[in-house]
C-alpha cells in the first residue's frame, strides 16, 4: 500500500460545522449586577429559566408580575 500524504506543521483549517459564536446568555446573565431585573413574556419564561439554572445556579429570582398578564420579572440576586 502507497500512502502519499504529506504531513504539515500549520494550524489545520477550521471546521465548517464548528460554531464559533459566544453563547448569548450566558454573557447576558453573566454581566447582570446584583439587583437589576427585565421583564420577559410567558414564551420565553422556560428559555430563560433553563439559562439561568445553568450560568446563576439559584442566583435569580424568576416571578409573575405582579400586574401585568402573561409577563415574567427575572431579577438578579447577589452574587
């Protein structure tokens, strides 16, 4: 068996199926202080949770709003 192939010692080329983009919540949640809050809607309720549980672990409170329908508060706690 021939085996032609010429070993290199530069970088190899990046993949194409590699995502190279930063997560978006984690820097988000990440760079809350202790004491701000937003408010979200019901849809995003269960994207937002899973986020924090993982990035805050327990470090956020997420509650209904007090008044408005269908709207959720996620506050920073202290970290």
């Amino acid at each position: 068996m021939n085996l032609n192939f010429k070993i290199k010692e530069a970088p190899a080329p990046r993949s194409i199926y590699v995502h190279d983009h930063e997560n978006t919540w984690r820097n988000f949640m990440l760079n809350m202080k202790t004491g701000q809050w937003f408010e979200l809607p019901e849809k995003y309720k269960n994207r937002v949770q899973a986020a924090a549980a993982a990035y805050l672990k327990g470090k956020y409170s997420l509650y209904k709003h007090p008044q408005k329908r269908e709207v959720y508060v996620f506050l920073r706690l202290n970290k």
